[in-house]
C-alpha cells in the first residue's frame, strides 16, 4: 500500500515537472524566435532606471514669513536629482476659512486670478536651491492671531527634467501664527494632504 502510495506521488511530481519544462522550453522559444520583442522589453526596463536615477527632483521646503516690510512670504526650492530642472515656475496661493475649520472636502489647488505667480528659472542645477518670496496680506494673519480667521497657504513648482517630461510638487500649510503679549510668532502647520510630488 505504501509503494503504491509513493508511486503516485512520483508520478504527480514527475508530471508537474514535465509541465512546468514544458512552460518554460515555451518561453525560451517565443524569446528565442521574436528576440527584438524582449531586447525592447530589457530596453525600456533600463531607459526607465536610468530616468528615475538621473532626472530632477525638485523639493519644496516650509513656508516662512520675512520679517521686514512689507512682510513676505517665502519658501525654498531645491534640486536633489542628479541633472539640472529646467523652466521652474513656482504658484502661491491661500484659502481663507472661520476659525477652527479645515480645508473644504474636495480641495483641489484653484488657481485664483489677480493674486500672484513667483518668477520663473530657466535652470536649476544639481543640488542647487533657490528661494521664491510672495507678498503677504498682514491684515489675513492679524485676523488668524485674533483668531477670527483659519488661513492656509498652498503652492506647487512646476518644471521638466533632461528628458523634457514635466513634474509637479506641491505644498500646502496652514498659518497657525499667534500673539504672545506684545510677540507674534509666525509659524505653519503642514497640511495632511497636498504635500506630494511626482
């Protein structure tokens, strides 16, 4: 009964292999005869990790408010890729709310006519960061010191890399600056969304 049993069990494994030969001898021959078909599959495979290594990724840091006058806003970008960004335009915008609310379900970054675009950079090098400063509304923070207002602030920097594909990266913060006697501390809280990149 046990040889019997352990001939099944031979000739089950015998047949897998047979068929798993079968598969494979399969895919050797479809390689084999249409060879131009897998050296463009390897060949797309390795332009595409060459592009993730060596293109642009551009960063944006926190927001800051300038002290001077009139007060600004800034933030900093910066190339960590291994080859330059080209035609970097940076956006900021706000989104005023009642004190204590959140951003809107469904935020999606409206771009408002009449507020204001940072200046465009031809070229951003490796490791390279330049900083892009917006005017501030002071009455809009006041008002969120008070709080009498929630305020947030959202942006994006657009640009192509060396192989002339376009990238966005995005930020988004909240102006949480508060009175402290006669201080006022200018500080951001990062959002939970709309701080991605691609």
């Amino acid at each position: 009964m046990i040889q019997f049993i352990v001939g099944i069990l031979i000739i089950c494994f015998a047949a897998g292999l047979g068929w798993f030969g079968k598969n494979l001898a399969q895919e050797g021959w479809k390689k084999w005869k249409h060879p131009e078909v897998a050296n463009k599959i390897n060949e797309v495979k390795a332009e595409d990790t060459a592009e993730r290594q060596l293109r642009a990724y551009v960063s944006v840091g926190p927001l800051i408010v300038k002290e001077k006058f009139p007060k600004e806003i800034s933030f900093v970008a910066k190339n960590t890729g291994h080859t330059p960004a080209y035609d970097l335009l940076s956006h900021l915008n706000f989104e005023k709310t009642g004190a204590e609310v959140g951003l809107p379900d469904g935020f999606v970054f409206p771009i408002k006519e009449g507020f204001t675009f940072g200046r465009s950079v031809a070229t951003l090098g490796s490791s390279g960061e330049i900083e892009f400063t917006f005017p501030v509304d002071l009455d809009a923070l006041t008002k969120v010191q008070n709080g009498k207002m929630g305020l947030f602030y959202y942006g994006h920097i657009s640009y192509k890399d060396i192989y002339k594909k376009d990238h966005v990266s995005k930020l988004c913060y909240q102006y949480t600056g508060a009175r402290q006697g006669d201080v006022i501390t200018h500080e951001f809280r990062m959002c939970e969304k709309h701080n991605d990149a691609d």
